[in-house]
C-alpha cells in the first residue's frame, strides 16, 4: 500500500487544486488570492462560502447558533469544493483556522489527494498579524480573544497543522514570495488564458 506522503506527493504532481491551512493570521487568504492571479487560477475562501450558505457571517453564525454549528456548515462546505474539484477546474482553497485540525476534515482532504500546505510563522507574528487586520478587515474572528486563549489554542492545533505534506514559513516574507515558493515547491503549472487582444498570457 501506498504511504500517506506517496499518496499525497502524486495528488500534488496531478494538482489543479492546492488547500492552504494554517493558524489565524498564517497569511491563507492574502496568500490564496496572489497564487491565483499568478497562475490564472480560481481562488476561494471556504469562510466566504460558508456565509454565503449560510446567509449569515460567521460571526452570527458563531453568536446564534454556536461553534459546532459552524463546524457542520464549514464541512458540508468542504464537502461540496471537493466535490466542484473533480471537474477539473483550477483552484486555490483557503481555509479558515480551525477547518484542517479537524480529523475528520483532514481525512477528506487526504482521500482526495489535493495538496495542502501549512503556512506557518511564530505565535507572536500570527498574534501581531491578527492584531493589525483587526478594523481593517470586515470579518470579525469569534475566536480571537486575548494572547493567553490565542496561544492556548495555537498550542493544541500545531501538532494537526503539521500533518500537511507541506509546510512552508512564512515569517518576515513578503505575500508574493511565499506564492511563488509554493509554485515551485509543489510544481504548479499556469493555467493559460487568451486576452481580450487575442494573446496567450
Ligand atoms: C477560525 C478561523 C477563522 C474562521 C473562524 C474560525 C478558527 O478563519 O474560520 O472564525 O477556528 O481558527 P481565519 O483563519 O481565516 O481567520
């Protein structure tokens, strides 16, 4: 039988889809929305999928119905990229802090062999990185506290984190570096686009 990396490392030679994971503040969506646009891929945020599901911010969703009911709605997200996925579309999926520790989650990402890579940097960057989005983000995050909670929980969730084949730091780089080491790390191609003027770009 294959190993878990083997199975992972030929989902990653095959990939029109890379999963980024990580802690709040890890740089997921900044980093998801650049390695788009530089390979002319999809990309999506599972949060703005699951508000729009939900027709409800997460924040609501957290404040009305608790935590656990974000856990179902953030899964049956996941579910259905996944399932969007095996028509072959190009994609780059950020997920929300908690999504990739879960077990369950994990072993659906697994099965379906898509790359994820664990964007990582020390607590205090994550901690000063949340801090500063704080205001000049819309979305609120129900579970970013205090430093004593935040680091509680980056304690119990990095050893789940660290079950992505790939980890890559990202502490003191700037948002288009990562991207492109991510390319070439995992070997993604540019999906090629025709402009409006005829020209393959
Ligand atoms: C969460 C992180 C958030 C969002 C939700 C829960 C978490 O996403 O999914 O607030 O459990 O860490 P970001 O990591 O994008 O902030």
């Amino acid at each position: 039988m294959q190993s878990r990396e083997a199975r992972w490392a030929a989902g990653a030679r095959s990939a029109q889809a890379v999963f980024l994971v990580g802690f709040m503040g890890a740089g997921k969506t900044s980093v998801g929305r650049v390695l788009g646009q530089r390979l002319n891929w999809l990309f999506e945020d599972l949060d703005d999928r699951v508000e729009r599901e939900q027709g409800r911010s997460i924040a609501e969703i957290f404040r009305e119905f608790g935590e656990s009911q974000f856990r179902r709605a953030e899964r049956a997200a996941l579910q259905r990229v996944l399932g969007e996925l095996r028509s072959g579309i190009a994609k780059i999926v950020a997920l929300g802090g908690g999504a990739f520790v879960n077990e369950g989650n994990a072993a659906l990402l697994e099965s379906s062999g898509v790359p994820v890579v664990f964007l990582d940097a020390p607590l205090e960057e994550l901690w000063r990185r949340c801090r500063e989005e704080t205001g000049s983000v819309s979305r609120e995050r129900p579970l970013l506290r205090n430093f004593e909670q935040f680091r509680a929980l980056y304690r119990t969730r990095r050893k789940g984190y660290l079950r992505a084949p790939v980890k890559m730091e990202t502490s003191g780089r700037p948002v288009e570096a990562i991207a492109a080491a991510i390319v070439k790390r995992l070997g993604l191609k540019k999906t090629q686009v025709r402009t409006e003027s005829g020209e393959v770009e």
